[in-house]
C-alpha cells in the first residue's frame, strides 16, 4: 500500500525512534553530573527528576533535520527550584536554565511523598482514616509567590452513597516538609 | 522504549500521522508530522489547557478569581491532565483511585479507522482520556479522507463536590502548528462576508501582525493559513482553513477565539506560561506579538479556544457522571490538492464492512 508520508517527515524517522533505556540513562547521568558541577560538589543537594523525553525542535531551514535531543527535567529542592537540562546523542549538555516561575507536574513519587509529610500532622492523620478517603494534588499559587515545590492536596471521602465529601485542603512544601497552609472544609467549603 | 513520551506512528483515511503523550501526568494527547496524501500538513497539534472559570460564591475554585488554569504547568488551584487507561469508566471512580491510571501511554489511546459511508468520508481518529480533577477530558484528533481535521475536546467525569449546583465555563486552548508542505512561508488571512453584492461581498485580507482575533458568526468569520511557494497542480497556493463555532461566549478570563503567533520552539510557548493570572491574557501580551512578513510569510502558529458553559443538572442526568460533552471545531483545506477525477475518498482506508470498525493499538 502506499504510503501516505510526507518525504519531509520520512527524512525524520530515525530522530523519532523510541527513546531507549541507555539513551534515557546518559541523559539523566550527564544532565545530573551537570547540575553537581553548577552547584559544587560540597553542597547539600536534594533533588528528583521529574522525566526524561526526546525533545525534537524544527531545523533552521525547510527540509533539514532536526537534532534529537533528550531532555531532562530537575526539581532541585535544595536551591527551590527547577531545572531543564537538554543533553544530545554524545551526552554533552548543550542547553540548561531555571524554570522561573514554572512549576512542571508533579512526579507522582512527590505527590506520595507530599501525603506522607501532610499525614504526620493530626489533623490530616485523622482525615486519612476515614473510609473511603482520597487525596488528589492540585496547583497552588502559593508555589507561584514562594518560588518552592509546593503540592496542593485535597482530602475527601466518598459516602456509602457514592457521594464525594470534601474534608480538608492543604499545601505541603517538599522542601521542608510541612504544611503551609490548611483549610478544614467540613467547616468552610463542603456542601 | 519508554512508557511515555515516544512518538508511535498511525495510517489512515489518506493521512499518515503520529501521536505522543509526553508525561503520564501533565501533559494531553499530541498529534505530530500529520501528512496528507503525501503532503505536510500539521506539524504538531495539541490541546494543552483550560481555564475554567466559576459562579461564585463558590469555595473551589479558590479566591480571589474562582477560576482555575488546569493542564501543562497548572495554576489557580487547577489540576494537570493525567492519562487514564481508555477502559476507564466515564465516572468519579478514576479520581478517587490510581487503578485506572494509564502505566504506558498505549493504554491510554484508541486509534479507528473507519471507512467511508454514504453519509461522509473514511477517517482516521486518535483518542485519549485524562482526568483532571473530578472532571474527564476526552482529546480526539479526527482526520477525514477528505483532507479535513477535526480537533475535539470532551468534558466528562464528575460535578464539582465542593459546590455541584455552580454553573461554569470550559475553555478549551488548542496549539495549531500548520507546516502547509514544510516551513516557514505561511501567511495568514481573515475572511469577512459582509453582502451579497459582488464584487465585495466577501472579502479575504492579510493579517500583517500577530494578535487577538474574535469569531463573529455575523460575518461568517474565519481564518486562513496559505503557503506562499508550495501549489498545487493548478498554481493556487496551498492553504488550510480554520472556522470556530462558538456555543460559549469570551468572558474577563477567556478574552480572545484565535490568537495568531509564530513558532518559537517546541519547548516553549506550549501554555505553561499562561495563566498566572488565572486568564488567558499572556497569549495576547506574550505569545501574539511582533510583525508578519506578509510577503515571504512566516513559521504561524494558531491557538484556538473551544469553550462550553456548563449548567449542572446536577438533581438529574449528571446526578452520578457527567455525559461526554463534545466541543471542537475544523481545520480545512482550500487548494491543497486538485481533484480532478471522481475517485473513492477513502483512499488508503478499508472498503466498508460490517461489524465491528475499532482497530486496537
């Protein structure tokens, strides 16, 4: 059958293969071994990596082809925040900057850990044994004012009913590990 | 390969295109390198966040705006789109546990290819469902035997819990990357019908900056991307339209239909930076700004909102679940190829049969 490809996108082909383990595991090492020498190795650094992903940016010119790059991106909580890291097929970093005032999702290891750090206070250990409780993150500006890893949480709990009942709003900040902010929605938000 | 974030190639309907998600969380459903009968159309599509604004009094979204910005880089108490596995019911169970989360982005997305009918052309569809807080949102890119694409957004899951009688707006932003035979000489115009006398009555003109523009139903407005070399075998210039069916109206948050920018890479300027002010504001200060070359024309790139009111009926059918709410609009092409001769539209796609049409990854 013919095919329906563009002889552009067909010159693309080998750059959108799939990214391998190896490919993922230089980029992380060598995107890793990069944020260590910016900030020294003396340093009390904690970070996590949020991901790895090809990134394809369009050539300089009609019908050329596009370096593949990976990119990788860093929440480094001990200096607040965030990197993204661009490493090419040698491993060499060719483009690292400060996310200002961006906040990439969260990884789902910060969310546990966010629950983890909320759930040591009392109240929100309380909220966490009702049955039927869930946590679900969400976006605070407070992340947006402070610059920080900052993971909104809402606490609920779903009824014999199947109806949803809002127990609790909080920010945990993964640089420190405390709550910067509770609402108990028992008393103010919930229907 | 990794579990996210590679590009997997699909065929169909005459198109040949590929589709990502980029992160399991935060990331929709991107479309890439989307060719046509063997032409360029579409370098990248993607739907990458909504603001949704409240009635208030209302305890979430939160003061002082009530309006979140949920999808790529979250803001004003929103949520980013997670994957769910395609089986996930179209209810509040998908929020309240991990289990229908998507592990590969293959769980995540349904690819058919369906014939042409008697009643419209073959088509080639990529889908996939997100949840973002209570609420599901379906991405679907359909694209048609007939050169058409139909970006669509859904809106499903479950109401508000804080609040499930409040009235709100969806306001769907896609990223349209038109590549009209590759880059960078595209050229945009806007069409006005203004009478029924002619000449005049209908007029097309050049967009010579970037901008903010507003559908106008009145006057039939809509929106043109044309290639200033490539032609087809008749010499007209290649060029793909964009019309928008509003069912919603702009509001303080969602100030604009289409904004007309150019590319300025494909790590930047996808949404993130949009919507610290819980609006959509630094589309037109940021992104829309800075002359067009209206001669040897530009790298365009559209954003298009797609938006829906929404009245909860929350006492009756969306008691339990919301029922998938479709809104979308079409991109469509205009001497992009010559037809010359009667020939079956669905080249390259399957002659009809009955039964089943689905066609699993």
């Amino acid at each position: 059958m013919k095919s329906d490809m563009s002889d552009l996108t067909r010159k693309l082909k080998p750059v959108l293969a799939p990214m391998s383990k190896k490919e993922e595991r230089q980029a992380v090492k060598s995107a890793v071994e990069h944020l260590i020498a910016e900030i020294g190795s003396g340093h009390d650094l904690r970070y996590r990596i949020l991901g790895a992903e090809i990134r394809i940016e369009k050539p300089p010119r009609r019908g050329d082809v596009p370096d593949r790059l990976i990119r990788v991106l860093i929440a480094d909580y001990s200096n607040q925040h965030n990197l993204d890291i661009s490493v090419n097929h040698k491993g060499k970093v060719v483009q690292s900057e400060v996310l200002r005032g961006l906040q990439p999702a969260f990884h789902p290891d910060e969310i546990q850990e966010a629950k983890e750090f909320a759930e040591r206070d009392k109240r929100v250990a309380r909220l966490a044994k009702i049955s039927g409780s869930f946590a679900s993150a969400f976006a605070s500006d407070l992340a947006l004012e402070r610059g920080r890893r900052l993971v909104g949480l809402h606490y609920l709990a779903v009824a014999k009913s199947g109806e949803v009942k809002p127990l609790a709003t909080l920010v945990v900040d993964l640089a420190s590990g405390e709550i910067v902010n509770f609402r108990d929605d028992k008393v103010e938000g919930g229907s | 390969m990794a579990a996210f974030g590679d590009f997997h190639l699909v065929n169909g309907a005459g198109w040949s295109v590929y589709w990502r998600i980029l992160h399991p969380v935060g990331s929709g459903l991107e479309v890439w390198f989307a060719d046509f009968h063997g032409k360029r159309v579409l370098w990248r599509g993607s739907q990458p966040f909504a603001i949704v604004p409240y009635h208030r009094p209302v305890a979430e979204p939160p003061p002082p705006e009530h309006s979140y910005k949920d999808g790529i880089n979250p803001m004003c108490g929103g949520a980013p789109f997670t994957a769910l596995k395609h089986t996930a019911p179209n209810s509040i169970d998908p929020w309240t546990s991990s289990l229908f989360d998507a592990a590969v982005d293959t769980d995540a997305v349904v690819v058919d290819v369906e014939p042409a009918t008697d009643f419209g052309p073959a088509h080639l569809t990529i889908s996939a469902k997100f949840q973002c807080g209570w609420y599901q949102y379906v991405h679907r890119w359909e694209f048609d035997s007939d050169g058409n694409i139909h970006p669509q957004v859904a809106m499903g899951g479950a109401l508000n819990p804080y609040s499930k009688d409040k009235a709100h707006v969806h306001h769907m932003y896609f990223r349209i990357d038109l590549d009209l035979d590759g880059f960078p000489s595209d050229v945009v115009e806007i069409f006005e019908h203004s009478s029924f006398n002619d000449p005049g009555g209908d007029k097309w003109k050049l967009v010579p900056t970037q901008g903010k523009f507003l559908a106008d139903p009145a006057t039939a407005r809509k929106w043109q991307v044309r290639d200033t070399k490539s032609k087809n075998e008749l010499g007209q210039h290649r060029a793909y339209q964009i019309e928008v069916p509003q069912t919603a109206g702009r509001d303080k948050y969602s100030t604009g239909d289409v904004w007309v920018t150019v590319y300025r890479g494909d790590s930047v300027q996808q949404g993130e930076d949009v919507g610290g002010d819980c609006t959509d504001k630094a589309l037109e200060s940021v992104y829309a700004t800075g002359p067009l070359d209206t001669v040897n024309g530009n790298d365009i790139v559209l954003w298009v909102v797609a938006r829906a009111h929404h009245e909860p009926r929350h006492n009756g059918e969306e008691f339990h679940h919301l029922p998938y709410h479709y809104e979308g609009f079409s991109i469509t092409p205009r001497n992009f190829e010559v037809f010359r001769e009667q020939r079956e539209p669905g080249r390259g796609s399957r002659k009809q049969k009955p039964g089943t049409r689905r066609r699993p990854l």
